[in-house]
C-alpha cells in the first residue's frame, strides 16, 4: 500500500430506520426524532467530506421494465472523456498528483472557479440559509466547475452552481 492514498467512496443509506421518509407512496413510519437521530449517526465531518449527497427515489414498475432506452453510454463516455481531457489540459502545469477539479487546491479553486455576480449571490445565500461550512463551500465549487466542463463551458453559470447546490442534500434541515 502506498500512502496517501486517493479513494472514490460511494455509499448508500435509507432515509430512516424504515425507509419511507419522503416517500410519495408509501407512509414513514418513524417518529422525528428517530429520523434526525438515524441521521445524525453520520456526523458532519463526515458529510463535508463527501462532495455529492443525493436523495434517489424509488424507481417504478413501469420505468424498470420500459423499452424506451436513455442516453447511450457512448454519449456520456464521451462527454466525460471530453471534460477529463479539459481538467488535465487546466493542470498540466501543477503537481502531478492534480488531475481533476476534485483534488484542486484552495490557491486553485480561487483560480479556477471564479464566479459572476449572480452565481456569487446564488452561493452566499445557500451558504446563508443552508449553514454550509467552509469545506462544503469547497465542494460546491470544485463540484460546479465539474458541471460547467461537462456543459463545455469556460466559466460557472448559475446554473452549474445551482445544480452543485442541490448535490448538498443531508446538508439541509430535515424539517425545514
């Protein structure tokens, strides 16, 4: 083994001891605080630490046995392919070790996740109302200048940044 080591994690978790918290279908049947507490066991180092959180739901009969086929996968390769290629170009220059926007650097956030004014406003409020730390803020703009070079796009929009926001899911205050 050799250390440091880089990892890519990918975990999963129910909603709630039952898993139905959020369901449009199916009744949770937890109490709040049974909710929060089966939350709170991942505590919130941890979470800042993980770039992506999402909530996926339940997938249907009907869409799992559908024969209406999604975007090919050729597509999506190439289209990862093309923005691997745009991060590696953006980081010829630097350590070896930094081949992607997920490993960036504060000095190179700064450089390279410049945002507009509008963007800028988007993430103070999140930040604001969402009670993000610094290490989320982080991830939200490594994450958003990922979106924009999949997008193709030279500069984070708003909506690069929006998308990276909505990626915080167990940020946010359950009963909000």
């Amino acid at each position: 083994m050799t250390f440091p080591a880089g990892f890519m994690l990918v975990a999963a978790m129910n909603p709630c001891p039952c898993g139905y918290f959020g369901d449009p279908k199916r009744d949770c049947r937890c109490a709040p605080g049974q909710v929060e507490r089966y939350r709170q066991r991942i505590s919130g180092p941890l979470l800042d630490r993980i770039d992506i959180h999402i909530e996926v739901p339940a997938v249907e009969f009907k869409e799992l046995s559908s024969r209406e086929s999604a975007e090919p996968s050729t597509s999506i390769r190439e289209r990862i392919e093309r923005a691997r290629s745009l991060q590696k170009k953006r980081f010829a220059g630097a350590a070896k070790h930094i081949t992607c926007n997920a490993r960036m650097t504060s000095r190179q956030i700064k450089s390279h996740c410049q945002l507009g004014e509008d963007a800028s406003e988007l993430l103070h409020m999140a930040m604001s109302s969402l009670h993000l730390s610094a290490r989320a803020y982080d991830r939200i703009l490594k994450v958003s200048r990922t979106i924009a070079d999949l997008a193709g796009s030279d500069h984070i929009t708003v909506e690069h940044l929006g998308e990276a926001i909505q990626y915080r899911t167990l940020d946010r205050n359950l009963w909000a």
